[in-house]
C-alpha cells in the first residue's frame, strides 16, 4: 500500500524553514550597522592618513627651512670674523669694512629669528602629525575589532570597537587643534 503523501507537510517544513531564517536575518540585522560604522571609520582612517603624511611632509620642509637659515646664519657669521680679522689685521678703521661688520650682525639676528620661527612651526607640525597618526592606528584598530565582531557575531566587540572610534576621533580633533 502506498503511503499518502501530506502536502501540509512540506508547507509545514517551509514555513518553518522561512520562520528560522527571517529570525537569523533579524538576528544579524546588527551586522549592517558594523559594516555601515566599519566604512565610516575606514573614512575617517583614510582622512586622518592623509592629513597625518601632510603635517609629516610640512615639518620636514619646516626643517629644512630651518637649516637653511642656520647655514646662512653662519654664513655671515663667517664673512662678518673674516672683515672683523682684516681691519684688526690693518690696524685702521676702515669704516666701509666696519659698517659691513655691523651690517652682518644685524643680518644674523634676523636670520636667527627666521630660523627659529621655522623650527616652532616644525614642532607644530610634529605635535600634529603625531596626534592624527595615534588616531589612525586606534582606527585601523577599530576595524580590525569590528571584523572581529562580524566573524564572531559577538556584539561586545563591536562596542569595544566604538570606544576605540572614541578614541580616536579625540585624537583626530587634538590634532586639528
């Protein structure tokens, strides 16, 4: 005899099969928002790498500017003893050659205070990039920990990674500062 087959059945078994699944997908509906909070961050990382290599790129530029200006500074601190040497040498006083002794001292002054505007606006720079970088790294940090959740599908992950979001968006403000 052959068995009655029950098309309740298989309705039975689909609907319970749908049911399982709508109550997975809104189970990890929450995945959404981290992939959602993850991009974001990812903007924010690129953002703040980009404005970190810039400060980076102007304290370096900022020092060599400075350099620059030390050179010159001892420049004319070397042609001002050499005129210094010659009129003690001639045991007159030239006044062409004095003027110029005192010319170039005036000169080494303000390249002096040029040279030291430029090293303060290389530690300026410095102190920047410095902060932006630490907020990169607690973002890319961020991201690493918000996979982390995806893959796990722990939730408290996700939350540590937002502090570290916190974080680091406190560093990126400092160095905006």
């Amino acid at each position: 005899m052959e068995e009655f087959e029950d098309p309740t059945e298989k309705l039975n078994d689909k609907i319970n099969e749908e049911a399982g699944e709508a109550k997975q997908r809104e189970k990890d509906k929450w995945i959404m928002g981290v992939a959602l909070f993850t991009a974001i961050i990812s903007v924010f990382a690129a953002f703040s790498g980009m404005l970190s290599g810039h400060h980076e790129n102007e304290s370096l530029i900022a020092q060599m500017k400075s350099s620059d200006q030390w050179a010159y500074y001892q420049a004319k601190g070397i042609k001002k003893e050499i005129i210094s040497s010659y009129v003690k040498m001639q045991g007159n006083t030239d006044t062409a050659a004095l003027s110029k002794v005192k010319q170039y001292g005036v000169d080494q002054e303000q390249i002096k205070t040029k040279a030291e505007d430029y090293e303060k606006e290389m530690e300026e720079h410095l102190a920047r990039h410095s902060k932006i970088a630490r907020a990169v790294t607690l973002f890319q940090i961020t991201i690493a920990i918000s996979a982390i959740s995806i893959l796990t599908r722990k939730k408290i992950f996700w939350f540590l990674g937002m502090l570290f979001a916190v974080a680091g968006c406190a560093f990126l403000a400092l160095g905006l500062m």
